[in-house]
C-alpha cells in the first residue's frame, strides 16, 4: 500500500462531524484528525500578571537555586558561567531567556507510520491515554495490580481510537514483567500495536537508548535520518520543590543530542510541593521547567523542547492530590500564557481523582480536557483512562473519556463556524416560511435532507433515547455500555501491518537486550 493510500484509510472521509466504522471494531467514530484549535486562548492573566510571575520565576533562578542531582549537568551548567554551589545552580535571566529562545515554537513528531505524524506547537492539540497507573480497574476485575496482558489491551484502545493521537508511556504498569526488562516488552507492544507515537521512560541510560533505537528499528531507519528530525520524545518530571534528579536529566541529555524531543513538566501541588497560591506555585513549576530547558538548549540549540503544567492543588483536610478543580483550570490557563510569552510548546493533562468512572471523574475530566483546550496546550498526557488520581487505568473509563475527546475534536471542526450564504440559510429560512403554517419546519427542505447525516455530532457511547426506550433496552449505564464496547474492539482488534523485516528486526533486538540483562535495577 502507498503511503498516500495509507493516509486516506487512515483519515476516513468526509467531514469532521461524520462518523465511520473503524477497521478496529464496528465503532463509529470520527476519523483520524488531530485538532486545531480555531478560539483564542484564555489568558486570565493581565501584563502586569505575566510580567510578575515571569519576574518570580527568574528571581527563584537567579537567587534560591534549582538542585540538580547529575555530575554532567553540573558540569555543563559550570561550562555555561552558571554559579554552581555544590548541587544548587543559580543562573542568570538572560542566560536563560537567551537558551529558551533558542527552542522552536512549533515541530513534528513522525513515528513508523507517517500518516500518524503529530504536529506540537501554534493552534495544535494532540491527546494521549493514560500512562503509567501500578494498578487497573475494569467491571470484571475490580482493582488490582497491572499486568502485561491488561497492559497490551491498552494500547489496542489506543490505537483503535482515532480521537488518541500519541503514546504518553505505559497504559499501566504491567508489574508481571520484571523492571530489567519491562521497557523492552512494552515498547515492543507499542511498536507493533500501534503506529502511533512512542515515549521514552528517561530512568537509566539503558532505557532511554533501547527505546530510540526500537524506534529507529520499527521505522527503518538509519541513524543520520533518525537524528534529523524527532520520531519519539521523553517527559521528565521535577522533584518539586526545586529539583531535577540524575536519571531524568540524563535520559533527556541522551534525546537531545540524537535531535528527539523532550517534555519538562513539573509537578507541583499548591499547598504541598509549591506555595499554596496559584501565582506562587506557577512561577515555581515555570523556574524548574525553565532551568533543564536551558541546560538542553545550551547542549544542543534548536532542540524540541516542551513546557508542561502539572500544577494543582491539594485537599488541605487530608493532604491528597485533586484535579479538575477551579485551581487547575486556572493554573493551566496560568501556565498556558506563560508559555506563549516563552515560545515554548505546552503540555498538560486530563485528571481527576475519582476512584471509579462515576460522574466526579467525568466533571473533573472534562474540566481538565477542557482547560487544556482553553490553554492552547498542544500535547495532553493522561486523556483518557486516568482514575484514582493517576493510580489506577480503566478501560470503561478511558473509552468514556473519547467521547468527550471527539467532542472537542468537533467543536474545533470550522464547519461549526462558517459563515457562507449556505451557511446562513436565508434561502432555506424563506423557503420554510413560504410553506403552510402547519408545514413550516426544516426537516424535509433539501438544505436539510443533503446535510442531515453529517450536521451535528453522533456520539459513539452517549445514549439519547429517553427513559422509557433506554429502560426497554437493558437499562445499562455508562459504564456499562463502555465495558460492552471494550470486550467489542478486542474480539475485533487488528494490529497496524509493521512491515515483517522491522518487526523480526525487533524481535531480535529484544531478545538480545534481555539476555544482556536489559537495564539495571536495584532489585
């Protein structure tokens, strides 16, 4: 199949609004198109606003510090002129803003498979599953720890929904599978599973360097191409408050200098890891982006680089992470102007802290989804699937989550705003009204009837009948109907066609690595 082929099966046809059986399933879904965000972003900050948070962070730079805990970077930061003091680097305003302005405002993410190649930076918006939960939840198991088997139907949903555009990590941690050598299956799964998208976990030299060269492997690539432009990228978190450690600098100093990307987000919960005002902690996460940020320009100028926001609050009762409150909305808004005034690319999340998929975790999921949207954020870890504030994965739940992520792909569709003489209709308006009084409706007018079936927005798992017609039916709530779709897209599944050389290619590196023992652990 041609490349151009490839893309058109991919892409489906018609428009946005309109809804097709997937080769997954017999899920009608709307087909593969990444958002573009048509809005303005919100920018709940006046000048004054962005000028004192940017101010703060600098001030937090200049004269407290950031620890980093990795040889190299304290040598790099001495190279630089920065004031290195035992592990705490200081360093200047405008070394800084002279790095960040060496990162591009807008790049490519091209995996094996082009037609998949996300774009991060301007108006786009890309989402991805959640990554990295110890445990899973489905109305058949309850909790309980990840496996790999739950693990690899993860990724199927993934890849099966054309509303997820890039893997963020692991879908849940298969802890079956011993940590030396969890990277090399899982990736292997993802590689072979899904044409989307990969990432990189920056925990030891090994694991960063396995993924890129499966990816190099799975995309046939040699390594001059594979360093000319990002085919897959790591996020780190900082140790907040105020530190990068050793494995995740080091992971990231390894992308860079192969010319793959790199996400800085760090996590900051107001009232615990940061101050408890939303000022405050913004200007500590933008400080602690900002100084790896830097290192890695510095090392290599020009390299992809994103800015994330994992800034929330706790519940001062009892000390737990919450998301999707009116303080995470503001503080992805917060940091979604920050990073505009940066020229950086954003990333954020959809979270909540709901322990099932009930409607808490749909209302703090789609406050989250939304005020991504609202932020100009262009990569959005955690879209779907996320439960028990990033402790648990669920299918039912990452499958709910989709509808409100095609929802927003909707929403962005142009043809929800143009404004042509067909669009206004006054021809259609007038012909309704030429019509007898009790004839005077749209349903049947041409304008109509050639525009019905891709008009407004099908849902794939919403339910519109009223109660009577729904009680008929099985009375199956939300969950209930997600559970039902789940089981359908994996007696359905079909993987995306790897080419047979790549995927023997792998295999073998795989079983290579592992009896070398794969990465080391302290267990």
């Amino acid at each position: 199949m041609t490349e151009e082929a490839t893309k058109t099966r991919r892409r489906g046809g018609g428009r946005a609004g309109n809804a097709r059986r997937t080769r997954a399933s017999a899920l009608a879904q709307m087909p593969w198109a990444p958002p573009v965000v048509p809005d303005r972003p919100v920018e709940p900050l006046a000048e004054e606003g962005v000028a004192a948070i940017h101010d703060g962070a600098m001030r937090i730079l200049e004269e407290i510090g950031i620890a980093f805990l990795n040889e190299e970077a304290l040598a790099l930061f001495r190279k630089a002129g920065a004031d290195v003091d035992g592990e705490t680097v200081r360093m200047g305003r405008d070394f800084v803003m002279e790095m960040v302005g060496k990162a591009p405002r807008t790049f490519t993410i091209t995996p094996w498979n082009p037609a998949r190649e996300i774009t991060v930076g301007g108006r786009h918006l890309n989402f991805a599953a959640v990554a990295s939960p110890p445990n899973y939840w489905d109305l058949e198991t309850g909790k309980v720890p990840g496996t790999r088997a739950q693990c690899r139907n993860l990724l199927k949903l993934s890849q099966a929904f054309d509303c997820l555009h890039f893997n963020g990590g692991y879908p849940v941690e298969p802890v079956d599978v011993h940590a030396s050598v969890r990277h090399l299956d899982v990736v292997f799964d993802m590689l072979t599973l899904t044409d989307k998208v990969v990432h990189a976990y920056s925990l030891g030299p090994e694991r960063v360097e396995d993924v890129m060269e499966m990816v190099k492997i799975a995309a046939g690539l040699d390594e001059e191409t594979f360093r000319s432009r990002p085919h897959m990228f790591t996020n780190i978190n900082s140790t907040s408050p105020l530190k990068h450690d050793q494995p995740m600098i080091d992971g990231c100093l390894r992308c860079v200098r192969r010319g793959q990307a790199v996400v800085v987000t760090p996590f900051t919960l107001a009232g615990a890891m940061a101050p408890v005002t939303l000022a405050g902690a913004v200007a500590q996460s933008i400080a602690e982006a900002l100084s790896a940020i830097a290192l890695f320009q510095w090392v290599a100028p020009g390299s992809p680089c994103v800015i994330g926001t994992f800034t929330s609050n706790v519940d001062m009762k009892s000390g737990a992470p919450a998301f999707g409150t009116p303080e995470y909305i503001r503080a992805t808004q917060m940091t979604g102007q920050m990073a505009r005034f940066y020229g950086l690319p954003l990333r954020a999340s959809g979270s909540c802290a709901a322990n099932v998929p009930d409607g808490q975790a749909m209302w703090e999921t789609a406050h989250s989804l939304w005020s991504a949207a609202q932020s100009r954020t262009n990569m959005v870890y955690h879209a779907a699937g996320w439960l028990e504030g990033g402790l648990i994965a669920s299918p039912e739940k990452l499958i709910m989550d989709c509808e409100i992520l095609q929802q927003i792909q909707r929403y962005c569709d142009p043809a929800l705003t143009a404004t042509g003489a067909e669009d206004i209709a006054v021809d259609a308006i007038a012909e309704v009204n030429a019509l007898p009084a009790s004839e005077r409706h749209f349903f049947g007018i041409d304008h109509t009837q050639s525009r019905f079936e891709e008009a407004f927005y099908q849902p794939f798992l919403s339910d519109w009948r009223n109660y009577e017609s729904w009680r008929l039916a099985g009375a199956a709530w939300t969950h209930e109907r997600a559970h039902a779709l789940f089981r359908e897209i994996m007696a359905s599944f079909d993987a995306p066609p790897l080419p047979a050389d790549r995927a023997e290619a792998l295999a073998a590196f795989v079983e290579r690595r592992k009896a070398e023992g794969g990465a080391p652990t302290d267990f």
